[in-house]
C-alpha cells in the first residue's frame, strides 16, 4: 500500500541542481524526499506534516553556526521548494528546552527572530520538536494507517505489538513547546528508537540522511498498515453520478444562509465511490459521527463533526434538510458555550455551518469558500472516513476529547493557516460561461477568476476548452457540449451542480454571425441563426435561474447582446433578429425574476476580435468602407478599437453593480447610431 518511490538518479539530479556548498546539498535532498512524501495522501494531506534538516553554515562573522531548515507555514509538501523550509539558528532555540514553560505567542517570537531570513514564512508550530531531537533529517507524517492506530483505545500496546521498542510512544499534547519537550523526553529514555508514535496525532522518523528517514517513514507506515490488513491506498477523487442533484442547490442556499446573509455560499466537493457509499451504510454512522476528527488539525478545516443527512430527510426537500442544519448549529453553539468557558483567553464563536456532509446514498462531501478548500475538506472527510471505519472495526477509534479538539479550533497558530486577508471579490461564486473557449468567452473567464470565482466553460470544442482550462489554472472547469442541442442547457446545469454545487453567474456568450441579405437567407439558415443566438439564451437563462431560485440566494444572468440588437447593420438580419429578441429577452426576465434578487443584465458590445469577427471578415469590411484594417476597427467615437478584455471588464462590473437590472451596458468605443433611447 505505501510504495517506496525513493530513485537515486532522480535524487541526483536535485543535487546538481543545487549549490556545491554541502548545506544547500543536504537541503535540496531534504526537499526531495519531503516531496515524495507530499505527493502520496495516504501519508500526508493538506499541511499535515512537516520535515527538516540540519546544516551547518556561516553567519555575518564568517563564524560556523549550526541551522536548521523546517517547513514553512503556507508551503505543502508535494510541491515545496527550497523557500518552503526557512533556515534558523539552531542554537538559540536549544536553549529553550531548559524553560519551564514557553507562551505560543514567545514561541512564534523567537522563532521569527532566529530566521536567517527575516522575509521567511513562520516555522512549522512543531519547530522545536523538530529542534530538540538530535537527528541531522526528521520527518513527520499524518498517515492514514498511523491515524488509525494512534486513534485506537490501546494504541500503546498495539504499537508495541508491531514494533516492539523501536517506537517511543508520546501521549497526546497539542503542538508547541510542552509537546517537543515531551516528545524530547520520550526520546531520551530510549535513544536507539527509530521514530516516535504520537497519540491521536501521527508519526515522527528519522535518520543521518534524507533516505534513511524516508525509509523509515515507509516501512513504519507499511507495517501498520499490514497489522491492519489495509491491502489498498485511500481513493480520494471518485465522484459518480447520483440522484440529488436537485437538492444540492437547496443545500447550498441554506448553509449560504448560515455563514451570513452577506456571505458567499459554499462550493461542494462531492466523493461518491463505492467505499464511501459502504460506509454511509454503517449502522453506527450516527454515532461514529460525533467521535471527533483523525487528526487534530483536521478541525480547523473540517470542524469536529460532519452533518449527517439521511435520505429520509433530503429527500423530503428545503424544510426537512433546515431543520437538520438548525440542529447541527444547535450543537456546535453548545459544544462552545461548554468549552469556551473552560479557555485560557475569551474565544469568539466560529460560523456554525458544517464543513462535510455524510449524505445518506449520495456520498461525502467537502464544503469550501473556494474550490481548494471544498477539495481539501472532500480529501480530508474521506480519509476521515476510512479512519474512523477501519479504526472502529479494529477495537475503536477514539480521537482526543472535545476539549482538546476545541483548544485546536480556536488555537490562533492553527486559524493562521487558514489566513485572514480580504477575500476576493468574487470567492466562492460559480460563472458559467457559454461560449467559453472563444476569444471573448476566455477573456470573461480569465476577468472573473482573477477576482476569485471558479468558473465553468462550456463550448463544443474540447480540445479549446482544455487549453482554456489549463491556462486558467486549478480550480476551473468545463463542460463540452453543442449549446443548440435541446437538452444542452439541461446538462450543463447538472455539471456545474455536480462539479461545485450549483451556480451563481451565467455569462450567456455563444454566437456567431449569419450575414446575408434578408431576401437571400433561406428559412433554415434563420432558424439555425435563432437557435444558437436566441434559444440557447433562452434555454440556458431559464435553466441557470431554476437553479438560482433554488438556492435562494439571488444571482445574476448576464447576456452578451451585441449592438446588431439597437442598430442593424446591412445584411446581418439573420443575426440582429434573434439578438434583439434575446435583448428582449433580457428585459423580461429581468421583470419577473427581480423578485427572487435575480438580476438580469446584459452587454452590447461591437468590432471585437473574436471568431464572430475574424481576421478576413475584418479585411473584407475595411476594403468595402476603403479604410485600412486598423480604422476599421477603430471607428468609433474614441477613435480606438475595443477588445474582448474590454468586454470582460464590462461583465465584471455589471457583475458588481448590485442594485442594477434591465440594464444594458455598451462596449463600442461610442457609436450614436447604436445609442440607446
């Protein structure tokens, strides 16, 4: 199950990419291996470990010094690189091993204050575990088999069982300055052992060299996982088609309403094989539900516990699943009002919302601000998942108390991670954009994600949505289809609400140009002309806001309109037609969606380079008018050509103006003959 993925040419190749200087050697193999292990889940997750190194070099007085490198705050082991493990002079925080007792906030100081780099990021919140132990590489995991083991009611006599004395055991103690000096203690009475086991909290190895650690890390991680007969690793990314697509809207709306009537609502991160639907077949589910999180520091990201929907109650729709969210909020505000008290400074209660869902049939489900943190808290409910069902079946899983979950919530060097600037504009909404690997379509979705929306391009053309996708980067979809097929606008809606729960924006941006003089165009050419410019606008709008009113939380439906709609222009009847009726259109919905806070907007854009007017068409025009290319283009009121980023600001900031409907906004550089009146 935990493969061994350590090559000695691969290992070469981070040594000569390095400095000769030896220090800079031994880190460039300390980030090699502390990558290895980032890249395999089933023994790290999402910040749940860290690693270092110890080196020696020089300070400002030529003076030899020992250093050590450790993971910094905001880096993840599968990608770290060299900057991720700031360096600090190891000496001084030797020293502190000799304090009695040491504040979080000193700690943090005196780290900070020992970075051979001052613009480093913060020291891992175990630095002086890693500090106090003597061994040149140390590595620690969250593994998942050692989550189940060090879990278990005897966890001390089952490790021993495995590993005999080649493990120090530490009891549980939250991460900081207690746990290293503990975690040193341990070591001391047992120098020769090869790791040491933390209670309800993972697992620590070490060695002289970057390999013997990692080696460690895998034959310890494999031996309890065959103690435990775990024969495969942990499949986290297996989403499938279910039946509750209609109710994830609600859901969504409804935990929106609980963060704040202000806030966005949550994208959800759906995880539905067949070892998830087993476990929601559990008959202890409810129980194992209340028990706490595998590791600690998955409660920051996660909460204690997960809302536990059984399909006789979503299934019965809006009311039955609220009343099932106000009973979830109900007994996270008591586990508060019992655990606040009990603090050593005044706590200020968290949003009550759930972040996972154990939904009866349908599957486990991660919920987020944006799409990396609805993915990581999909990872984490499914690990969790396997934890707590592996662990139960083999004598128990029982994690660290409440309390000590709760001091770990609220632990402000642990809410650090999570970070506390403002968020982006656009966090947490879902812009569907049809027509969206065009030239115009690609320039909204670039707009929108720069401001912190998850977007879903929808075109026929795979092979450019999948350009467009990967330029936009992670958390971005899409979903190939014809929009002028009937059930187009069906689908799509369906993927956006499988993909990430629902949708808030619709950019309706398909079309292309049908010229020809009326009298020439033929019945099928209008009618193929109407349904891509006007009835898929209509399909997708109408769909998009049964969606919307749903999740009860407004939304926007924004139209790409074009001037042809106010002012035709010779021999584009088969494309002004259909693109007046969607202005139309525009305007009716805007009518009576207004009072389910659905706005309807759209944009009139004109000349824009795009594959409605491609280089030739460009060309030909210019000839015909005898100006050149360039004054074609710019033959508007500014004397300056508007581009698709122009278009795409546009739709940004209809999109912020929220108190504005029936509105259309034009984007053509001034053209008086396009003027609204």
């Amino acid at each position: 199950m935990i493969k061994n993925n350590y090559k000695r040419k691969d290992a070469e190749i981070w040594l000569f990419e390095a400095s000769k200087n030896d220090a800079d050697q031994q880190l460039a193999l300390r980030v090699y291996t502390s990558r290895l292990i980032g890249q395999n889940p089933d023994l790290v997750m999402h910040g749940g470990g860290n690693t270092s190194v110890k080196v020696e070099r020089k300070n400002l007085f030529g003076e030899t010094c020992k250093v050590m490198h450790v993971k910094g705050s905001g880096w993840d082991l599968d990608t770290i690189l060299a900057p991720g493990l700031p360096g600090l002079w190891l000496e001084p925080l030797m020293k502190l091993r000799d304090l009695e007792q040491l504040s979080d906030e000193d700690m943090v100081n005196i780290q900070r204050a020992n970075l051979l780099d001052s613009s480093s990021p913060n020291p891992s919140v175990e630095t002086l575990l890693h500090a106090f132990l003597p061994h040149k590489f140390i590595d620690h995991t969250h593994a998942t088999p050692f989550l189940i083991l060090a879990n278990l009611p005897n966890a001390r006599e089952v490790c021993k069982e495995i590993f005999g004395e080649k493990l120090g055991i530490v009891p549980y103690i939250m991460p900081g300055f207690a746990l290293a000096k503990k975690a040193a203690e341990v070591f001391d009475q047992n120098p020769s052992v090869e790791g040491l086991m933390l209670l309800g909290h993972g697992h620590f190895a070490f060695g002289e060299t970057a390999k013997e650690s990692y080696d460690q890390i895998i034959l310890h991680t494999q031996a309890v996982s065959d103690y435990l007969k775990m024969e495969k690793p942990t499949n986290l990314f297996t989403r499938n088609p279910h039946k509750a697509s209609g109710v994830f809207p609600i859901i969504r709306g409804l935990i929106g309403d609980m963060i704040g009537p202000n806030s966005p609502m949550p994208i959800m991160d759906l995880r539905n094989g067949k070892d998830e639907l087993q476990f929601l077949k559990r008959n202890d589910l409810e129980e194992l539900s209340t028990r706490g999180t595998a590791s600690p520091d998955h409660v920051i990201r996660i909460k204690s516990r997960p809302l536990v929907l059984r399909e006789s109650v979503w299934s019965k729709g809006r009311e039955a699943i609220k009343k099932e969210l106000d009973k979830y909020a109900k007994a996270y505000k008591a586990m508060f009002e019992r655990q606040a008290p009990l603090a050593d400074q005044p706590k200020t209660m968290l949003p009550t919302d759930p972040k996972t869902i154990w939904m009866e049939g349908i599957g486990l489900i991660g919920l987020g601000a944006n799409a990396k943190a609805a993915s990581i808290a999909g990872d984490l409910v499914v690990q969790n998942a396997r934890v707590r069902a592996i662990g139960e079946d083999a004598g128990g899983f029982r994690p660290i108390s409440e309390k000590d979950l709760f001091d770990c919530e609220y632990w402000s060097l642990e809410q650090a991670k999570l970070g506390k600037g403002a968020s982006p504009k656009f966090q947490g909404k879902i812009v569907m954009i049809t027509g969206g690997s065009g030239t115009i379509g690609f320039a909204i979705a670039e707009a929108f994600s720069k401001l912190g929306a998850q977007t879903i391009l929808v075109d026929k053309d795979e092979i450019a949505l999948k350009e467009a996708v990967t330029k936009l980067g992670v958390g971005h979809k899409y979903f190939p289809i014809d929009v002028t097929h009937s059930d187009a606008a069906n689908q799509a809606m369906l993927a956006a609400i499988n993909i990430f729960g629902g949708l808030d924006i619709l950019i309706s941006n398909a079309g292309a140009a049908h010229a020809g003089p009326m009298l020439d165009i033929s019945n099928e050419e209008l009618r193929n002309a109407f349904e891509l410019n006007f009835f898929s606008h209509y399909s997708f709008s109408t769909e998009a806001a049964k969606i919307m009113k749903d999740q009860n939380r407004g939304g926007q439906i924004l139209f790409n309109i074009s001037k042809q709609a106010v002012n035709p222009g010779k021999n584009f009847g088969a494309y002004g037609l259909p693109k007046a009726t969607t202005f139309f259109l525009m305007r009716q919905l805007a009518l009576e969606l207004g009072p389910d806070g659905i706005r309807v907007n759209g944009i009139n854009a004109d000349r824009i380079r795009s594959g409605l007017l491609t280089d030739d068409f460009i060309s030909s025009r210019a000839k015909s008018r005898g100006v050149s290319e360039s004054e074609y283009m710019a033959g508007n009121l500014l004397n300056k050509e508007v581009t698709a980023e122009h278009v795409a600001d546009a739709f940004t900031a209809l999109a912020c103006a929220e108190s504005t409907t029936g509105h259309v906004m034009t984007v053509d550089g001034g053209n008086i003959e396009a003027s609204l009146r």
